[in-house]
C-alpha cells in the first residue's frame, strides 16, 4: 500500500476523504494543502506527509494509480505549479 494512504488510514481518515484529497491534489495543489492540513493529522505526520507530498510525486502518482483515478491531471498540476 502507498505510503500516503496506509498513513492517512492509520489516522482513521475515511476512504472517501481519501479520494478527496487526491482529486484536489491532482486538480489544485496548493488547495489540496489546505485539505490535508484539515485532516486532523498529529502535529509530525502532517508535516511528514506534506513533506512526501512536495517531495516525491511518484508517491503521488502511486497513490493515484491505487485509488483508481486520472494521473494526467497530476501532470497538469505539476505543470501549473511549476509556472
């Protein structure tokens, strides 16, 4: 299992704030942050899971794959963040 999601399930997050989340994260990042920072994560994981997300979007595309949904709006995000 991704890294991302068995944390967010540790923490007793709902499959369907999940997919939330990686719909917001493949459609607007930056908003996606202010979604996981509402999780209600321990102080330490949320910032070891915002780290992951910034840092290694293989985990994201990974998780995205698992779940199900559309990776090219990953790179479209990826490609606005970067302008």
């Amino acid at each position: 299992m991704n890294p991302i999601i068995a944390m967010l399930k540790e923490n007793n997050i709902s499959d369907a704030q999940i997919n939330e989340l990686f719909v917001a994260l493949t459609s607007n990042p930056l908003a996606a942050m202010a979604t996981i920072s509402q999780l209600g994560l321990p102080q330490e994981q949320l910032q070891q899971l915002m780290g992951q997300v910034m840092q290694n979007p293989t985990l994201i595309k990974e998780a995205v794959t698992e779940l199900g949904l559309d990776f090219s709006k990953v790179v479209e995000a990826q490609a606005k963040m970067q302008k």
